[in-house]
C-alpha cells in the first residue's frame, strides 16, 4: 500500500527515474549476473537517485544474532566495521523486531523509535543525521535483513524515496532468496553425488565410482598402451572382530583401515570400498613392461598389508588384523571392468585358500575353474529336482567273504558331462550350502532302501546289514540336524540299529562338543557312529574316550602303504589295538591286494572294504551281489 500510494506521489520524472532503476536492476537478475553484483548495483543506483546518501544491505546473521553488511556503496570500511558490530539485543527475536517493528519504514535520529534504535546509533556515531530503512523479506515474508539508506541530511523521506526503499528491499529479498535456493539446490545435488558414488562410512568412492574410473583407464590404456593393476582386498577375520567388540568398534577399524589405504598410495590411485570388510585399489599407470608393474603392484600391496597389520586401538582394546590381497594386471581393451574386478577377486580367494595374510596374482586356471564351479553350483541344483542323483553301495565284508554291509556313496549322472566324480561335485554343495538338500535326500533314500531290504529278510538277523552313511561339516553344524534324521528314521520304517553315521576324524576334532552333543542324542535312537579316516587328525585317548562312537575305520592311505616299508604297518597295528582296548568294531577301507588283506587279517581286523572284494554298485548290483555272498 506504502508502495502504490507513493507511486501516486510521484511526478512523470521522478517515476521515470524510479522505472529506470527498476529495469537496470530487473536486466541483471534475469541475465543472471552473480548476486553480489546485483547487490552492489542497487546500492549504487540507490545513491544516484538520492545524492549525497549511503546506501547498504543488511542481512541477518543468526547465529551472531546481529547484522551484517553484504553490500554497500560509497561506505568506509571503518562504518562497514563498525555497522557489523552493532548488536540489536540478546536474541533473533529482537533483530527481527528492528527489521519488522512498527517504524520500519523510516526514522529520523531525532525520532529514536525502539524499531530502529539500533541502527540510528549506528548512524549517529558514524555522523549521519538520518537512516531510512525497509525490510528485506522473502516470498514467505520471513525478515532476513534490511536496505539502508544513511544521509548526513536530517529530513524525511520524499515518495520517489519510500518507493525506491520498497523496490530496492524487494529485489534484494527476490536475489537473496535466489541465492540461498540455488546453494541448498547445490548442497541437495553435492549430498545425492555423495550418496550415489562415495562409501557413507569411510567417505572412500564406491563400486559405482570405481567402475567408472577403472572404465576411464581402460580406454586411456587403448590409446596409450601402459599396465594398471587392481587389487582386491579382504580384511581377515572381521567377522569375529564384530561379534567380539560389536558393530562400532568395526566401524571404527573400517575407518583406520581406509585412512591407512589412502595412505599407502599415490593421489593419482583409487581405494574404494565394495561393501563389508572388502576394499579394492586401483593403480594407474605402471609402465608399458609388465614384469615392472607386476613388481610395482606386488610393492604396493606388501606396503598395504604391513600398514594395515599395526595394530588398532578399539574400545580401549588392542587389535590385530591381517589383509588377503589379490591382484590382477591390465591394460588396453584386453578385458572389461566386470572381468578385471572379477580376476582379481578370484585371486583374493587363492590368498584365503593358502592361509590367509597373503598376496596372489591372478592365474586364468584359477578363473576357470571359478568358472567351472559357478556352472556346477547352477546344475546341481536342478540335479535333486531332475533326479539325476542316484546311490551306490561298496560292500563292506567280513574275514568269510560275507556281506556285512556297505558304504553308501552318491553318484551324480549330468545330462551333459556324464558321471560327475563327488569329489568334484561335494565340495561345492558345501560351500554353497546345498549340502543340506543333497544330504536329505542321501538320508531318506538310504533309509528307504535299508527298510526295503530289512523287510526282505526272512527273520531278524544277529547282526543287521550295516548302511554307512557319510555326515558333512555343514550337516553336523545344523542346527536341527538330530530333528531330521529322526524324522527321516520315522518316515522309513527301518530298524536304526542297521545304520552306521560316518564322521571323519577331523571333523569330530573341530567340532567335538558338538559331535558329543549329536551322537549322545542320535545314539537314543538305536542307531550307529564310526569315525571314517581314522589315524589322519589328532585325536586322542582321552578325546575317544568321550565319543559314543561304535566303530573305527582304518584310512586307506596307511591301508595303502601297506608293504612299503614306513610307518604305515605300525600305524595300523596301533589302530586296531587301540580299537580291541575300546571295544570298538575296526574296519579297514580301501583294500585292494590279498596282500594287504592278509597283513589286516592276520593283526587282528576282521572287517574289509575296497575294490578287492567291490567296487561300488548301483543298488540292482548290490542286491545280486548280496544274495551270492550273504
């Protein structure tokens, strides 16, 4: 209302004046002319249509709760100085109420009103004699400061002066406001470039500006053939790290770590976090020869792996860790982001495999056979479903030849690549986890088969045909592992006194208070224990003592050196009498000459398994083999 009334105000020449004005300062904001110049514009118009006054924007300044100059015109640094020290009050409150009170029009020195008393000390003490002010305000109305305009001329404003107040104050609110909009729009677009290409935690790049950086290299290194090498790094045990001291303390030693990297490199050089307790390095530029940036890379990840073993200070603990580190050299178009950071990783694991705290390049058998495994875990889990699994039985006999029993062994018949060796096959469904499935199934149809053939018998034998089925790591670590063999025992009918649970010597030994724990309850049921590749581990008297175990195998590698002139014969002599002290059923596995049979025989094992007597059949073979020899 002030505004249009002065308009009305005004003579042809004045408000041709104040347009002018308008329009100058209306160009530069559109034209996009950085704010401070506009700023500086307006004070500068503003003193050419008022002579001999000083003009000045005030903004507020929160958390100093006071005033301060962002432009001005022909004011001294001394009045700049001294106008930033003016002090409204003891709160914002009070700032505002100077920018929005009751005169915030305009005041005269005289006049002192408690709106504008702050600012006319100010003008007293620099020796002008008027302050005209408007509130600068944003498009919410929210005061943010002031336009001022100080003269040495103690008179009130004419219109042409209240409407250039009003104009001035609500552009400089309109370039302000621009202002802050587009720095919060810059802070929004730093904060989102932050989250999508840097690691919240260690602030390193991420896979995404990782990927994006290596891509850069590969196409410099086609135009500029040189070696880069990526290494791939894994913090050893870090999992142990977080359940022992909790998730901050890995934090903290998450953060050490990527502050150790950085430093183990040069500016040019990438150390970025994929996620967990796994970093990735990538060096650029190594040299054209590839012996020379293989032995740079090699430097470069021993200088990593000694900094990151100093030990961290967690918690008010001490901590020791260790790194495994692959590392895989390239250059030009030879291969694609996936596959250098997939190489790498497969040469990380090689450095698990040999023990941990280790260096390895990668080697494309390596990968193959990464490769390989990958297309093997694919197949064997369409193997159950497709029934393409099926058991074979090594008999088991006694010294007369008799059928005692068998060992049940699993085959795997591939559509594609025919009979698939479980050696190959085994290890995979245990670090896949599908072990628990293929184990299942081994179980219930054993069981299902051994009911059969109990049911054939035509009266309870003294000593039932023994199934031997072989328990894994991942079975024995399962939770509800006694639950489902119970289960499968109910579900097959089969007497439980007819099956043998084989458990090799070393896993027993590393997981012995389990094993106790699962033969004890699995021993209620009326079925059987054998320990399988006995004399291999380190098991003692004391520890077999413990086992509710039934039976010792004797391994076939001393079975085997048997004649050869080592300690073999000794071994197995001390087997066989340690199992007569303990009352325990021996039997020795892989016997292939009469030879080895007779030495067995002849210091006391009564019971054979291996390809002279068999080798294993499918269960029509068993079957005919076991009506000839029972």
């Amino acid at each position: 209302m002030a505004a249009a009334h002065a308009r009305c105000q005004l003579e042809t020449a004045d408000f041709e004046r104040i347009l002018q004005f308008e329009r100058n300062i209306l160009q530069a904001v559109v034209f996009g002319e950085n704010t401070q110049n506009i700023l500086d514009r307006i004070c500068g118009l503003a003193e050419a249509l008022r002579p001999g006054a000083t003009a000045a924007v005030l903004l507020l300044d929160e958390p100093a709760q006071s005033l301060s100059v962002r432009a001005m015109g022909q004011m001294s640094a001394t009045e700049v100085a001294r106008l930033n020290a003016v002090r409204p009050g003891p709160g914002v409150a009070e700032c505002r109420n100077l920018l929005c009170g009751e005169a915030s029009g305009f005041d005269l020195i005289q006049e002192r009103s408690t709106a504008c008393q702050y600012l006319c000390r100010f003008a007293r003490e620099s020796g002008y004699a008027s302050c005209w002010s408007a509130a600068v305000k944003t498009t919410r109305q929210q005061a943010i400061g002031a336009f001022s305009l100080f003269s040495a001329e103690a008179k009130s404003p004419e219109p042409i002066h209240l409407l250039l107040l009003d104009i001035a104050a609500a552009i400089v609110g309109i370039v302000i406001e621009r202002e802050e909009d587009e720095a919060a729009r810059l802070r929004q677009s730093a904060e989102i470039h932050r989250l999508a290409f840097f690691d919240p935690l260690t602030r390193l790049p991420n896979r995404r500006l990782l990927a994006d950086r290596l891509q850069h290299v590969l196409a410099a290194s086609a135009r500029h053939p040189a070696q880069s090498a990526v290494l791939f790094l894994d913090l050893d045990n870090f999992k142990l790290l977080n359940d022992s001291l909790g998730h901050e303390a890995g934090d903290e030693f998450l953060i050490e770590a990527a502050r150790r990297l950085e430093d183990c490199v040069r500016e040019i050089d990438t150390v970025a976090r994929m996620g967990g307790d796994e970093f990735v390095v990538m060096l650029e530029s190594l040299g054209s020869e590839v012996h020379k940036a293989a032995a740079a890379a090699e430097a470069v990840a021993e200088k990593i792996r000694q900094a990151l073993a100093a030990p961290y200070q967690l918690r008010g603990a001490e901590h020791h860790s260790s790194v495994s580190i692959g590392i895989c050299l390239f250059g030009g178009q030879d291969a694609t982001v996936d596959e250098i950071l997939k190489r790498a990783d497969a040469a990380m694991y090689q450095a698990k495999r040999n023990g941990r705290n280790a260096v390895r390049f990668y080697d494309p058998a390596i990968q193959a056979a990464l490769e390989a495994r990958v297309l093997m875990e694919a197949d064997l889990r369409l193997a159950l479903a497709a029934g393409q699994f099926e058991l074979h039985y090594q008999p088991q006999v006694s010294m007369s030849g008799r059928i005692t029993g068998a060992e049940v062994l699993l085959r795997w018949h591939h559509p594609q690549r025919g009979l698939v060796s479980p050696t190959e096959f085994i290890p995979v469904a245990e670090e896949t986890g599908l072990i628990h499935a293929v184990g299942d199934w081994v179980l219930e149809a054993a069981l299902s088969q051994l009911a059969a053939w109990q049911a054939k018998q035509a009266k309870p034998a003294a000593m039932p045909l023994q199934l031997a089925i072989n328990v894994s790591t991942r079975q024995l670590r399962r939770p509800d592992f006694v639950d489902a063999v119970r289960a499968a025992l109910a579900k097959s009918g089969c007497n439980p006194e007819g099956v043998t649970l084989e458990l090799t010597e070393s896993l027993v030994m590393e997981e012995l208070e389990t094993a106790v724990s699962v033969m004890q309850a699995l021993k209620q049921t009326g079925l059987r224990f054998a320990m399988d590749d006995f004399g291999t581990g380190y098991s003692s008297l004391a520890w077999l003592t413990r086992l509710p175990l039934d039976e010792l195998k004797i391994d076939q590698s001393f079975v085997r050196e048997l004649g050869a002139g080592g300690t073999a014969a000794l071994i197995v002599q001390t087997i066989i009498g340690m199992a007569r002290n303990l009352g325990l059923r021996v039997i020795a596995e892989g016997v292939e000459s009469e030879a080895q049979r007779s030495f067995l025989q002849l210091h006391g094992c009564r019971n054979f398994q291996g390809y002279l007597f068999s080798r294993p059949l499918p269960c029509a073979e068993f079957e005919q083999r076991l009506a000839e020899l029972s």
